[in-house]
C-alpha cells in the first residue's frame, strides 16, 4: 500500500458526513426538552420583562421628591397604598405621594422611580406592618431608579434561540417565561454499539488468563449520550459470522440510525468482521493519516450508516471524536459540528511519524490567557489511563515529524465547556 491509498483526515471526515442526514423533528413538552437540541428559531411572542417592575421592595414615587433628601434631611411622602407582585396599582401616583411596592410588582401610574425600603424611615423585615401614613425618604432617587422595563430582557418579535442549539437549563426557562409549551426538536439518533472479539467479556465477570473486559462498549455508549442520542446496546459478537450477523439484525431491527463496531478494521489478516461486512454491506476499509485511529470501515450495511473503529481503546475513543461523534451530531441537527479549538503552547519535544497525530494532553490555562500544554505521558493506543489524565487532545499536523518543545499546536478542548453550539 502506497502514501496515497491513505486518507487525509479531513477528506475522511467530509465522507463520512456525506453518508449522513439530518434526522426528523418532532415535538416535545417543554419538560422534557433539556438536552435536545432545537428544530426551529424562536421568535418571542412576548416581551420580557412583559411590564415595567420593580427590582426591589421599597417605595414607587416621583424622582423629583427625592431631590435633596438625605440621611438628616428626609422627605416625608404621603402613602396612598400599596402593590405586591401579582396585583395591579388602581390610580395614578401624584407628586408629593408614594406606593409601596414590592419586588416584580408592576410600577404604578405616574411613579418613576423605586427607592429600597432600605432607604426609607420604614423597616423592610416587617412585612405585616400595616401600611403607614407617611414614609420618609432617606436618600435621593434618580429617574428609573430600580425599575426593569419591559422589553429590556428581549422584545415580542425579536428572535431569542437558533435552530440548531442544544437546549440547556437556561433555555428551557426562557421558553417557560415566552410561553411555549411544547419545544420543536430533531429526533434523537439511535445508535447501535456493538464490540467484537472472543477475547471480551462483560463488565461484570472475573478476569481470566486471555480474556479482557468489553471497554469499548460503555465507553462508546457514554459517548453517544453524552452528545445527547440513544445508545442502542448490541453487546459483543463473537468472531464468528453468524454472531456478527446476528447482532447487527438486532440493530436493524432495533431501528438503529447508525452502527457503531469496534475493532476488526485492520486491512490485511483475516477477519470476521471485514468479511461479513464485504458481504452484507457496501463498506469500504481505509487507513486514515491519523494517529492513533488509522484503520476505520465506512459505509453501508444493511442500508443503514456503519463506522467501524479500531479495537484499542484509545484509538476507539479518539476516532469516536473525529468521526463518529460530528456524525452523530449531524444526525442530531445541531450547527455546530465542531468540538472549541485553541491555540497551545506543548512545553516538551515530542515526535510523530508524519501521521496527524492526537496527542492525548493536559492543557492548562494561564492569568495572561495563555494556554499550555503537556501530553499524558505514554501514548500507546492501548493506554487507557492517557485518555483518563487528559483534558484535550493536541494535534500535530500531518507532515511535522519533529516537534521542538514550545512549539504553538492547535487542541481539541474536549473538556471546554459549550461544545454543541
Ligand atoms: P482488533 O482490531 O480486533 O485486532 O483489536 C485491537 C485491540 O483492541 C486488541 O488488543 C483487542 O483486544 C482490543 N479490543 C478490541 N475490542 C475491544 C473492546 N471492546 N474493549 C477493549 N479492548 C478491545
Ligand atoms: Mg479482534
């Protein structure tokens, strides 16, 4: 095999997301929309704060009558009643008068200010005092003071969210506050996860000579969910083509949007998995300039999208990341198919056969702004804990076979937060 019978990553990546489509929408309660991620603007019906309140409990008035007053000199204002949050103040407030009013009541008729109770001769801790005759004001009060204005949060018309956005917390408070009950999304993909190798078994079970435990499996299932899709578990095919066979009819009939395998993509021994897949499936095998993660099967089986990753469990993870994941993402609707990347410094020498290579890294982030970084340490693709001590994955690019210590790299910020937008 030639240089040019391998595959730029990109170029790998622009063929993989060709194989995918954006799912269908549908409609959920507002209740259960966190995580999903939104199939339409939304533009508000409403403004937010709907009426002009008050930001604190106190005293609604005419700014004017405050002019002067201080903690010696306070100006006594006649109380003509008073409005809680909830209810609406009946009359117009004149020179010379006050309201009192609490927090997120709506601001009489002709007040213009709020001044805090705090400021005033009256004790705010005792709510259950009567509503006094007269309030003296303690302080001097400019136009707008603690007031919030309707329209100043976002305006009735305005567009608030994109299509496309992973619906956080935040979100499904500004839709409960606009007043939608009901939140358009995509359809969360499904993926099907299946391991292969005689030598896995479950989580659960002893260790004995020759076995090891399935990890790919839960990793990658974490993976799927943790970009918010359904994690169809197909278990772990023995290598034999009627257990293969058998495990991905279960994900076809589970009605899987993708299938995901790991390990059995190295072109060149025998395996079960390339050849049950030649057969079944129209999926190619390729070797992508990347490392770890250079073999992966793309394409077909059963009519349904397949991505067949290497077994090593670093190389599993780190090719889930470049090309499973935008997959997944793509499917799932969102915009932004991209984890954050930034600019970093690598403090040491470090070295890469000319592969684009995704040095498992701790990056750190410095008071000037800057962002360093050092890798985890071995980086064999059996190496488990590189992944587990690492907070993003550094690249050198293809081509860079020396890398001299302070060298400026790009890095996949896989633990930065706001990666779906
Ligand atoms: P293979 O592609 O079958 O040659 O597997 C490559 C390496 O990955 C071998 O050391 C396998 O034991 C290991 N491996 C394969 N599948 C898994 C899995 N599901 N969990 C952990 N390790 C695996
Ligand atoms: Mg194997």
């Amino acid at each position: 095999m030639t240089k040019a019978d391998f595959l730029p990553v990109q170029e790998a990546l622009a063929k993989v997301l060709a194989l995918f489509q954006t799912l269908p929408t549908e409609t959920v309660p507002l209740d259960q929309s966190a995580g999903r991620i939104l199939a339409e603007d939304v533009i508000a019906n409403d403004s937010l704060p709907p009426f002009d309140n008050s930001g604190m409990d106190g005293y609604a008035l005419k700014a004017a009558d405050t002019s002067g007053a201080n903690d010696r000199n306070p100006v006594s204002l006649r109380v003509i009643g008073e409005v809680a949050a909830g209810s609406v103040f009946d009359g117009t407030l004149r020179r010379g008068e006050a309201v009192r009013i609490m927090t997120g009541a709506p601001i009489p008729d002709g007040a213009d200010a709020v001044i805090r109770i705090e400021d005033t001769g009256e004790n705010y801790g005792d709510s259950q005092r009567p509503l006094p005759d007269l309030v003296s004001i303690k302080a001097e009060v400019g136009p707008a003071n603690a007031i919030r204005y309707a329209g100043s949060d976002l305006r009735a018309g305005q567009k608030i969210l994109s299509a496309g956005r992973k619906i956080r917390p935040q979100e499904v408070g500004v839709l409960a506050s606009l007043g939608v009950p009901q939140v358009p999304v995509y359809r969360r993909p499904k993926v099907g996860i299946l391991a292969t190798g005689d030598e896995l078994i479950p989580v659960e079970e002893e260790l004995v000579p020759g076995k090891i435990r399935n990890s790919n499996g839960y990793a990658q299932a974490a993976q799927i969910e943790a970009l918010g899709a359904e994690a169809i578990r197909l278990g772990v095919a023995k290598d034999t083509p009627e257990d293969l066979r058998d495990k991905l009819q279960a994900g076809i009939d589970a009605n899987v949007d993708l299938f995901i395998s790991s390990a059995g993509v190295s072109v060149g021994v025998y395996d079960v998995v390339t050849d049950v897949l030649q057969k079944g499936g129209n999926i190619n095998f390729w070797k992508v300039r990347m490392r770890p993660g250079k073999p992966l099967a793309v394409g077909l089986y059963g009519g349904i999208p397949y991505l067949g990753l290497p077994g090593n469990p670093v190389s599993a993870m780190v090719s889930f990341e470049r090309f499973a994941r935008p997959a997944i993402l793509k499917m799932a609707g969102a915009k932004n198919l991209d984890r954050p990347t930034r600019t970093v410094i690598f403090r040491e020498p470090i070295r890469s056969d000319g592969r684009e290579t995704y040095v498992r890294a701790i990056i750190k982030r410095h008071p000037d702004g800057s962002l360093t970084a050092i890798s985890t340490g071995d980086q064999g693709s059996h190496v488990m804990t590189s992944l587990v001590k690492a907070n993003g994955l550094v690249i050198i690019p293809e081509g860079m076979r020396e890398v001299p210590p302070d060298t400026e790299l790009q890095a996949i910020m896989t633990d930065w937060p706001n990666e779906v937008f």
